[in-house]
C-alpha cells in the first residue's frame, strides 16, 4: 500500500467508525455530507488537475498506487473525499457537544471574517506573480465576502471553532505529506509560485487552502440540510 493511500485511510477510518455513535448519529447526514463532498471535490479536483498541469505542485512516485484519475494520483482524489468527510464530521461533533451562545457568534462572526478577506485579499495583491499565492487567497477571501455579506452564514462562528481545532491534525497529516516525517515528500511545490513561508515544511498558502476546502464542504452541507 501506497504512502499517500494509508495516509487518506488512517484519516478516515476514525471518524467514519464514530459515525455511528448515539448521541452524534453522523450516519442521518449521509444525504447532505456526500452531495456536498460531491460538489466541492469537483471544483478542487478540477483546481488540482490544472496546477498541476502547470507544474505548479506534483508528486512523488515513490509513494503512489501508480493509478491516476485525469494525471492525479488516485490518492489525490481520495484526499477530497477523506478530508471533508473528517471535517464535516468533527465540525458537527463540536456542534453537538460544545456550548457557546448564539450572540457571541452574532457579535464576532462578521469582526472575524472582515479581518480574514482584508489578510488574503492584501496577500494576493501583493503577490500576483505567484499563481498558487495569488489564486487560494483570492478564491479564500471572496469565498467568504459571499457567506458573510450575502448568505449571512450563521453558521461561520462553528466554523472557525471547528477550523481552529482541526489545524492541529490538518497540520500533522500535511506536514507528512509535504515532508516534515519523510525524507522525500509525497507533494512538492515549485518554490516560484509560493511566498516561501512554511510551518514546517507547510507553505502558508496550505493553511487558506484548507480553509476554503473546508468551509465549501460546510456552507454546501449546511445549505443541504435547510
């Protein structure tokens, strides 16, 4: 088995197992969770296949199947199935066992989500020779002016809890990837269309792009579930 294929499988096995808990019953939002997986793996799979394409980031043989889907590693495609599934689950776990009160996102949900576009808008504007850069801030940052300023996301507040809590495994599962317990890392960047700032061995822009990867997954299956 394949580096990157046990990755996706260890990320996943834990959270569809707890699926099935009582109190959570994750498995009655199947038909909201994998509709929304649906339409938002289509957009990143299509955003991945051009990028790679253009050599902005590609992978290593030494740690694939071998099988690809349109030029990306099977692993690839599964990585946007595991990683929202994981997601949506643990957000709707902080959901169900979490208490904060509703005001608190009232009064917070907009202050934090205007900090956030004004940071990425400012970052892709200053770096508009980086395509990697440029684009996933751009795309993060208008992403959000939309659920803020015209869907009126309530649901934002749970959503930066939930993100908050899910750096540190986002962090742990793509710092393997990108090399931080490997000797040679599973995805590799051109160092031209990044900032070149890393947590780790995890460029900046990975942080947005997992932002924007898991907000989609969360506005599509709360808009399923009205």
């Amino acid at each position: 088995m394949s580096t990157y294929l046990t990755i996706d499988l260890l990320v996943l096995a834990i959270p569809f197992l707890l699926s099935f808990d009582k109190k959570v019953a994750f498995y009655r939002n199947w038909k909201y969770v994998f509709p929304a997986i649906l339409l938002t793996g289509i957009f990143f799979v299509t955003w991945d296949i051009l990028f790679t394409h253009l050599k902005v980031w590609n992978f290593n043989p030494h740690h694939l199947t071998g099988i690809y889907v349109f030029g990306l590693p099977v692993e690839e495609c599964l990585f946007f199935i595991v990683i929202p599934y994981s997601s949506l689950f643990s957000y709707e776990v902080i959901r169900t066992y979490l208490r904060v009160h509703k005001a608190v996102f009232r009064k917070y949900n907009a202050i934090i989500s205007y900090i956030f576009i004004f940071v990425f808008i400012v970052l892709a504007l200053l770096n508009l020779n980086k395509i990697y850069t440029s684009v996933v801030f751009l795309l993060t940052g208008f992403y959000l002016f939309i659920l803020i300023r015209f869907v009126r996301a309530a649901y934002l507040g749970w959503f930066y809890i939930s993100y908050a809590i899910l750096l540190i495994p986002f962090i742990l599962v793509n710092g393997i990837l990108t090399g931080t317990a490997l000797a040679n890392p599973v995805v590799m960047y051109r160092p031209s269309e990044i900032m070149g700032i890393y947590i780790f061995t995890i460029p900046v822009e990975d942080i947005a792009y997992g932002m924007l990867l898991i907000l989609m997954n969360i506005s599509l299956f709360e808009k399923f579930r009205e």
